[in-house]
C-alpha cells in the first residue's frame, strides 16, 4: 500500500509538472520571439494546448459522426439521408423529440430560478448557516449516478396493491388509503418525465448554485448601499441591481444547462430507458450507439443536436457583442 | 434533519460583532435573513435531504428489510433498529476489487485531471478574454458548440490513436481524455467570468509595462479564484464519479478507478445494488471534502481585495 | 529570429516528449499490465463468483499440464457494449464470454471472432445438451461455445404450502391451465409476475412469451421467428401471446393485478409466495431466480421451494427447453489461446464453479453430484429432460428489437396502452432493414 501511495504521488506529480512545464516553455518560447510577433503569436500559443486537446477528442470524432450520419449501421456503406429519413419517419421518434423540447423548455430555467434562489437567499445568512444549506443543496452532486438511481427508486417505488409500500411516495398515499400509483409509467400530462426531472433538478441545481454563488458574491456591495439609501425595497435590489450585474453568469449557466440537457440521457435511461414515453434525444442515442450498434442512427442524432445548438450560439454571439458594447 | 431546519435566531448584534472583528469588512451583506428566506430555504433544505436520507438509513438495513418495508420504519417502529448492520459497507469495501488500490488509482486519476483541465482552460480563457486576434469569435464559437458532441462518439477514434501510441490502459490516457472532454465547459465558465472582470486594471498593468504572462498569473488567475474554484469542484466531481471513460481508457485490471471496482459487486441481473449504494456513500466523501475546502473561497469582496492587492 | 527559435523549439520537443514519455512510464510502473505472449486475457460479465471457480479450475488444468500460461481473467461491466467498442479499436482480449448470441453475429460481421470448430473436438461438441453447441452457429461454422449457462421456463413454488394444497406438476400446456385454475378458485392468485428490470424492463414477460412459443410451436418455428422469417405479426407468434394473455392477464390470475405487473421488480417478485398465507402459487423465471428470494427461505432451500419447468403442449411430445447464458469467443487464435478454448469446453471445466456459485453446466454429461443441493439438481432435470434446447430468442435478435421494441412494446401492451395487433406491428416495423 505504501507504494501504491508513492507510485500515486509521483504520478501525480509527473502529470501535473508536465503540464506546467509545457505553459513555461510556450512562454520562453514566444519571449524570443521580436516583441511585435510576439504580441501576434501569443494569443494562439496560449489557447494551442486547449485548442489541440478539443481538436483530437471533440472536433475530429465529431466530424467523423457528420460522415457517419450518412452511412450504414456499423460505417460500412454510405446510404445517403435514409438515417434522418427514417428517424423522422418513426412516431416514436417524433414523440422523442417532443419530449426533450419538453426537458429543454423546463429544466434550464426552474434550475436558474432554485439555483439564484438559494444563492441569494443564502447569502443573507450567517456563514455557519449560509456553508450548511450550500453544502446541502451541493450533497447531490457528489454521488455517483449508480446511487441516484437508488435513492429515485425509494421515491417512487410502486408495490402490489396490499403490500407495505417501500417508495416514499405511495407509503404518504397508502397514509391516506390512496392506492398505489405506478408513478413512472403514468404518462397523462407527462407525469412521468416530470417526475424524471425532478431527479435531474435535484442532483444538478448545485451546478447552478455554485456558479451563480460566486456572482452574487462578486456584486459590490457599495452598489447595494447606494440602493439602499436611495430607499430601494430588497425586491427591487434583487431585480434592478443584483440580477443585471450577474446577467453574464446567468447566459452562461443557462446555456450550459440547456446544452446539458439537450444531451440528456442518464436519468431517463436508469430509471425507464425511454419507456413508457418518456424518451428523450439522449437516451435515443445511447441505446442506438451502445445497445443496437447503430452508429448511423447515432451519429444522425448528434447531427441533429449539432444543428439545434445553432440558436444558442446566435444568441450568445449577441450577448457577446452587447457585452463588448457596454 | 435538525440543521436543515436552520433554527438561527440571528441575532443582529451577534452577526455585526463578527463583522467587525473580521478584518475583511467587504464579507458583509447589509441585508439581513428574515423569516421568508429562511423558511424558503429550510423548505428546499428538508426537500433535498430527504431522498437522501432515506438512501443512507437504508444502506444500513439488510437486502431483506429493505424489500419489505420502507426506510421510515426505523422511525415509526423502532424495534427495527436493531437490525441495523455495516454489512454493506463491509461487502462493498472488501467484497469486490482491491478497494485500497482502486481509491488510490483514483487519486492518480482525478486530481491531475483536474488540475490540468484548468490550467489549460485558464490560458485559453484568458486569451480569449484580454488578447485580440484574428478568428477569435470563431474559434470561441466552435468551442463552445463542441459542448454538444456526447464523448461517447468520441470513443472508437480515440481508442484507435491511443493503440498507434500504446497508450491504452494508462493514467495518462485518462488524463488526456478528461481534458479534452471537459476542455469545451471549462474555457467557456472561465471565458464568460473573466469578462466580467474590470478591463481598467489590466489595462493599465499593461501600462505598467507587466507582460501577458505576469497579467495572467498576478492579476487576473488571482482574480478569477472563485471561477477557478467552482470549475475545479465540478471538474474532479466530473471525473471521480466518472465510469463510462475510466473503463474504456483504463478498463478493469490494476489502473482501475473506484468507480469500475464497484462494478465488479454487481450481478449480471443488476443485483447488488444495495452494495453499490454503499459504495457510493463511501466514494461520495472526498468530493464532499474538496467542495467544503474549495468553499472558502466563495467570500464577498475576494475579487475586489485582489484588484488591490 | 531564426537563432532563437529553432533551439527553442528543440527543447520543447524533447522536454515535451520527455514529458510524455514520464507520465506513462508513472501509468505503468504503477500496475498496467505488460503483455507478454505467456498471458490469456479472458473478459466476461458473469457474476464472480462463477468466474472465480472456473477460473480456479483453469489454472489448476493448467498447472496440471505444467503449462506456462497464465491467465488474466477480467470482470467487465456489460461486456455487449464494450466488445463492439474495443474490436473497432483493435484493443481486445484473447477470449470473451458474451452473454448475447446476437453480438456474437456482429462480432463475426466485423471479422473479429475465430472459429471454434477444429479447436474444440467433435466428442466434446457432442457432450452439450441437444442444441446447445448451436447457438452461435453462423454460416455453419461455430463462433461461440456456451460456457457457463441458465435454464428459462422454471415455475417455482412454495413447497411446504404445494403439497399441502395436493397440488402437483403438469405434464402439459392444458394442466398449467388447469393448475392455474384451480389455485385461483381456492383463493390465491396461481402467478406472481413482475417485469420491471430498470433499463431492462420488459425481459421477464419476453421470456414467457419464448417459452409458450417454443413449446406450442416447436423449435424450428421459434428459430424462424428469431431471424424473422416468422413475424411477430403471424399466427404461431399471435398464438403465444394470446396463452399468455389468458394465463397471466386475466382478471385475478396474477397478483397485484396487471397493473402491478410493470412496476413490481421482477427480482422481488417471488417473495409474496413465501408469505403467510402465500399470495400467489406459482413464479415462472430462470435459474438463477431462487437466489433473490428471502434470506429465511434460502436457508433451507430444499425443502422450501419447489420447481418444474413449463410443460410441453402435450404430454411425452416434443420439449424444448429455452437457455441462456455466456458464449466463449475467441479473437486470437494462438496455440496458447486455442489450448484455454478447449480447456472452457470441457465438461470438467465446471466442477470447481458448481459447488461454488450459481453455474449450471451445459454438458450432459456433467457431474450432477457437483452441484450444492436438491434444487438445482431438479432444474438441471428440467434440462437434461429435454428434446432439444432453444436460446432465449431476444438475446439472438437484433438488439434494436431483441433489448428494444420486444421489451418495450410488451410492456407498454401490459400496461394497458397498446393493443396486441399494433403492437405486434410496431416490433415487426422496428426490424433493422438489412
């Protein structure tokens, strides 16, 4: 164990010094450089090592999905558009696509709205108390999707009418001489995905929390003050003061959340893998790329994601150019 | 339970008195909790603990009690309370793998795949934020779009190029994945919160004849500190929990992360689980310890003490 | 310029590379296993403790042999997904044991799996119960040889409260009716019946379905019916569902009510036969089923519960019997590889693992004296007294129907929001085009 110990250490350090040396040597490197194309060299050398990394591991397998998209099952064959054709040809996968707008017009914003809730609210509390609700709202995160799943399961477990419910859910009903309701296959009203969201809000608000967090904490307080003393009501602090100052942090969790969701498959596939309507364009390509060996069909789907990120960026290339105006 | 309920009385003089003494008197919002915000808060507390409570009581009841009755139990008869075993928790920590081996590996995996990410991202952002230059909005732009591409797709390609390298079952291999994964979310938080940081001060750093280099790491990383540290918490938490890439980068076998050793408790049929829960809480706890260490750094007036300093 | 970069550049090269070169000497100092040609890589799924006792009997085959191979035997998570991925990387072991036959067929179409055949002898290949040597038999030669296997269509009982009742075992289709019928009238529900399995959900009541169309139709139908030369939509197939629907969906036969059937956990579904008085009779499921029952009930297993499997459609006739369980396939063909394949096909290969954990072995000329009790002993019966043998027929279709729209659209049809006719439309609609 005690090797083991060491061997880990000096990994890590081996690891972590690389890449501290390379930004060393970039530097020295564009030092030697005569000062004006150093100013013009810089800025590449500096975003290089980032940029190769998405380079190899994003944009390369994602083209390569582009191609795929026009070709068989196992990339074998090119079949034209009869990927897409056939998708949007399939009622179930319409009913897909409906269901994930569904998760992308909900999700991001109830977690903005808890998300700024606790951050702001919290933030008025003493910091034992202020460190503890945090902690709370953060505990989520830090498990491991095996140990959500579980936890969901004891939620909304459904057992034989006359047996002692074990999910917490059917246990209040049973209280009141309800019966047990099969709560994730109950789609009337999309019972079911929303049910499927609250899992997803409560392990990732703290995403949104942290980040939004450390805005609200970067808001000057003498802003506040001044806001004050002009007899502002906490109300109108929180909407004409606070929330234009974190504006830009609010676009970024934002678009990150939706994005996240766009991809979305874990909570669906865990809990009813698509089932009883309920899947989503995630789930959709999990099981074509891991469960059916589709990677035609797969790579289709990202396709189509890639070109639903579209407004996303316009919008935050126009928030861009706002920014700069200001 | 209790603590969520967050029974503080508040008193004013109290808090103040603490302000006082503390000698970075920005820590201060004027506005006070009253009985709205902690209501609210103690209701999205209770809400949230829950589930999670019930999870952890069960993971000390036996597979048996657990199917028959639910974790409540232990309140409304506590005769049930007996019962109470650690016997997951034995199977799971000895049952498997090699546990000792597996957290250490992830160790070695997590904190330089966190690190790096960062660092990395930190310069790109900076650049992105403070330098000018040709195709800037662009190459940002196809960044921040590849957030969209699910790594899985990544897989087949890069499993072909670690095998040209013989890199497959390696940290290194992992490192390098998990880099290039999370690269996208981390220019992009990063970017975005150095936007907001006050372009005067850089600018005449540079005045003062400090170079891109110097800026960087006196200025704008220390500035950056509570961004960093937010990405840093999710970005080990990220890849802690991480499976799916652990075990096609790494696989089974004596680089194992926890994560894959926990999968050896489970049956084929998907039974084991209430092992695998177990473990999770087990697993659960470092992360807990980097989000309560990186905490601190989420305080009032950090940015504007750095701009003075 | 030119002064300064070019040295410049030459340090970076070479500290990078050293860079490099460092961190995966760390990697491998630290533990990641060299390959050298003495080295078996073996992955598989199954749970360890089957793994642990074949591989305990392996290495002492080998030892015996005074062999130098060793073996390195890996527990993998899903190995269905993980194969597929790592052939097109070209980073593979030498034999995996895939639980699906389906995947072992695309294994093939990527030209990643060696024949069997030559490899294993004909007297071994004979010693497999009637079938099951065939299961992965593309183009008539054999890619995958099953290893380590579990017997469907088992009913199991409460075995105290079964002969109280002076219930006994049918000998064909029409007596599970009338068994069922009976247990009913006297005031229990004859089926427990869950199919909720997470991700998976849905497997349990295609089983069923296998097994009926199996017995009803026989074994050449029911391998038609996998590679889709009989459709779902057919009268042999719609013939199946409907013993099914009379038997397990008619009001009062299954406990909870077919509502129940979707959410209630396949593998805690046995548990109410066990309570008192038992909640229902009769618990149709694999061999690997009594594991998930109460510690109390396991305790004495033998005399507790009771099994027979699901009878042919007329007594004495043709019986088929449906399996499951983990193929051996092999990537290299070294002479080191082919001496471990042959090696986890003998019959012997077992003895270890069938004191130990849940195997059963798919020779039938294996040791029954092996196994650790009566219970097993009596559902191996089950198989040896077969005709012939079937393999579960979802885990051989394409995986877009056969762990897809089958599961998914019986269980929709269970639940109440599909009708038979379109939903033996949709499965069909839902078969890959090539």
């Amino acid at each position: 164990m005690v090797t083991k110990a060491l061997t880990t250490i000096i990994t890590i350090i081996v690891g972590v010094g690389a890449a501290l040396i390379v930004y060393w040597i970039l530097n020295k490197l564009a030092e030697l450089l005569p000062e004006r194309l150093e100013d013009r060299i810089k800025p590449y050398l500096y975003i290089l090592p980032a940029f190769l990394g998405i380079v190899v591991y994003l944009v390369y397998p994602a083209v390569l999905t582009v191609i795929n998209s026009f070709r068989g099952p196992i990339s074998q064959n090119w079949v034209g558009f009869a990927n897409f054709t056939t998708l949007f040809k399939s009622h179930d996968f319409q009913q897909t696509l409906i269901n994930t707008l569904l998760w992308i017009i909900i999700v991001p914003a109830v977690t903005i709205v808890i998300g700024l809730t606790v951050a702001t609210l919290s933030d008025r509390l003493r910091p034992g108390a202020e460190k503890l609700t945090k902690t709370i709202i953060f505990l989520p995160m830090a498990i491991s999707l095996i140990g959500a799943a579980t936890i969901w399961r004891f939620v909304y477990d459904a057992e034989p009418a006359g047996q002692n419910q074990i999910g917490l859910l059917n246990a209040v009903g049973q209280l009141f001489n309800k019966g047990p309701v099969d709560w994730l296959s109950t789609d009337n009203f999309h019972l079911n995905s929303l049910l499927l969201m609250v899992i997803l809000l409560w392990s990732q608000v703290g995403f949104s929390m942290v980040l939004l967090s450390a805005a609200v904490k970067g808001v000057p307080v003498d802003t506040l003050e001044a806001a004050r003393i002009d007899g502002a009501n906490e109300r109108q602090i929180f909407f004409r003061v606070i929330v234009p100052q974190i504006r830009g942090t609010i676009v970024t969790v934002f678009i990150t959340v939706t994005i996240t969701v766009m991809k979305i498959f874990d909570v669906v596939y865990v809990n009813t893998n698509g089932g009883f309507n309920t899947n989503v364009l995630g789930n959709q390509f999990y099981n074509e790329i891991s469960t059916n060996l589709n990677y035609g069909a797969a790579s289709a789907i990202v396709v189509i994601l890639m070109i639903a990120v579209a407004p996303l960026m316009w919008y935050q290339v126009r928030h861009f150019k706002s920014e700069e105006a200001a | 339970m209790a603590a969520t309920t967050q029974p503080v009385p508040a008193p004013v003089e109290d808090t103040q008195a603490k302000v006082k003494r503390s000698p970075a008197h920005f820590d201060r919002n004027p506005a006070k909790a009253g009985w709205f915000t902690k209501i609210t808060l103690a209701v999205i507390c209770v809400l949230w603990m829950i589930p999670l409570l019930g999870t952890f009581l069960t993971s000390f009841r036996s597979l048996d009690d657990v199917q028959s009755s639910g974790w409540w139990t232990l309140f409304t008869k506590p005769s049930s309370i007996a019962r109470l075993t650690l016997s997951n928790y034995d199977k799971a920590i000895t049952g498997g793998a090699d546990m000792g081996r597996d957290f250490f590996n992830s160790l070695a995996i997590a904190l330089p795949a966190t690190f790096i990410p960062i660092l990395i991202a930190a310069f790109a952002a900076y650049a992105f934020t403070f330098m000018e230059f040709w195709g800037r909005d662009v190459l940002f732009l196809t960044i921040v779009s590849m957030l969209v591409v699910p790594n899985y797709v990544a897989f087949v390609p890069i499993l072909k190029l670690y095998r040209t390298l013989g890199m497959n079952g390696t940290f290194a291999a992992v490192w390098l994945a998990h880099i290039g994964f999370g690269m996208s979310l981390a220019i992009y938080i990063l970017r975005n919160y150095m936007a907001t940081l006050p372009k005067t001060v850089i600018e005449s750093a540079k005045i003062d004849g400090a170079s891109h280099y110097q800026t960087f790491f006196k200025l704008v990383l220390p500035m950056s500190v509570p961004a960093l540290a937010s990405f840093a918490i999710f970005q080990f938490l990220w890849v802690w929990n991480d499976l799916l890439v652990a075990l096609v980068f790494i696989g089974p076998g004596d680089n194992e992360p926890v994560t894959v050793g926990l999968t050896h408790l489970k049956t084929q049929l998907g039974q084991g689980w209430e092992l695998t829960t177990a473990g999770g809480f087990v697993t659960m706890i470092l992360p807990l310890v980097v989000f309560l260490a990186l905490q601190r750094f989420f305080v009032r007036g950090l940015t504007a003490g750095a701009v003075k300093g | 310029m030119r002064v300064g970069t070019l040295p410049g550049r030459k340090v970076l090269v070479t500290v990078a590379a050293a860079a490099l070169a460092s961190t995966g000497l760390a990697a491998c100092g630290s533990g990641s296993g060299g390959g050298n040609s003495n080295t078996v890589t073996i992955w598989s799924s199954i749970d360890q403790p089957v793994q642990d006792g074949l591989k305990k009997k392996l290495v002492s085959e080998l030892k015996a042999d005074n062999s130098k191979i060793t073996i390195k035997w890996q527990k993998v998570e899903n190995i269905n997904q993980l194969i597929i991925t790592k052939i097109q990387a070209g980073d593979t072991p030498d034999i995996a044991l895939v639980p699906q036959p389906g995947v072992v067929s695309q294994m093939k179409s990527l030209g990643a799996v060696k024949p069997l055949d030559g490899v294993v002898s004909k007297d071994e290949l004979s010693s497999y119960l009637p079938g099951a040597a065939d299961f992965s038999k593309f183009d008539g030669k054999t890619y995958g040889l099953i290893v380590s296997m579990n017997i469907k269509g088992l009913v199991f009982y409460n075995k105290p409260w079964f002969t109280q009742k002076g219930y006994t075992a049918p000998t064909d289709m029409a007596g599970l009716v009338t068994l069922a019928d009976k247990i009913k009238s006297d005031g229990t529900a004859p089926w427990c019946f869950g199919i909720e399995s997470d991700t998976a959900t849905g497997w349990p009541a295609t089983d069923w379905i296998e097994n009926i169309l199996a017995k009803q139709s026989g074994a050449d139908v029911y391998k038609d019916w996998v590679t889709h030369k009989v459709k779902f939509d057919s009268d042999d197939v719609k013939k199946a569902f409907d013993t099914f629907d009379q038997l397990l969906l008619t009001d009062g036969n299954t406990y909870g009510g077919s509502k129940a059937i979707v959410s209630t956990n396949f593998a805690n579904t046995g548990n109410p036969m066990f309570q008192s008085p038992p909640k229902c009779g009769l618990w149709e499921q694999g061999s690997f089923a009594p594991s998930f029952l109460p510690k109390s009930v396991l305790a004495n297993q033998d005399q507790n519960i009771g099994v027979f499997g699901l009878p042919p459609e007329s007594a004495g006739g043709d019986n088929p019997v449906e399996l499951g369980g983990d193929s051996m396939t092999m990537l290299n063909d070294t002479a080191n590889v082919k001496k471990v394949v042959k090696l986890l096909a003998a019959t012997e290969i077992g003895e270890d693992a069938a004191g130990s954990s849940s195997f059963i072995s798919p020779h039938k000329d294996f040791d029954a004296s092996k196994y650790p009790n009566e219970l097993t002993r009596d559902m191996v019966k089950v198989a040896t007294g077969a005709t012939t043998t079937v393999f579960d027929a979802s885990d051989q279709m394409p995986a877009a129907v056969g762990s897809g729209s089958f599961w998914k659209q019986v269980t929709a049809w269970i639940a109440g929001q599909t009708t038979e006719d379109k939903m033996l439309k949709a499965i069909d609609d839902s078969w890959p085009a090539s």
